[in-house]
C-alpha cells in the first residue's frame, strides 16, 4: 500500500475518550453515520467538513474526538 492509498483510505480518526476505542474512516459521511449509531451523537457530514479545515483538525464532542488525519 502506498502513501496515495493511505491517504485515501485513512481519512478520519475518531477516538472515545472514556473507553479509549478508535474507529478510522474515510469519508465525512461515515463519521456522521457511526455517530449517530454509535454514540447516539448526531452531527451532520456537512458539520464534520466545515470544522475540520486547515485551520482546525480535531473537533470533541460529548468526550468523542474527530481527528483529521490527511
């Protein structure tokens, strides 16, 4: 697997703070949808693009951390 994969394929960290699980995703749309199945956390893909910028690459949220990782 190269670096292109990688950064395709591993967009996304999203790390529970209280049980210290992880889930790494690829799409904006998958960290919304685990979420709300999950963590009962509802938070629109659109939500998720906005906040994770150049400028800002985590976002927490109710002890969730959203981690931008390309």
């Amino acid at each position: 697997m190269d670096i292109i994969e990688l950064q395709t394929n591993f967009k996304f960290l999203i790390i529970n703070m209280n049980t210290n699980t992880s889930h790494v995703l690829k799409t904006d749309r998958q960290v919304s949808d685990l979420l709300k199945k999950i963590y009962d956390i509802t938070v629109s893909h659109m939500y998720v693009r906005r906040n994770l910028n150049d400028n800002l690459d985590f976002i927490v949220k109710d002890d969730i951390l959203i981690k931008k990782v390309w």
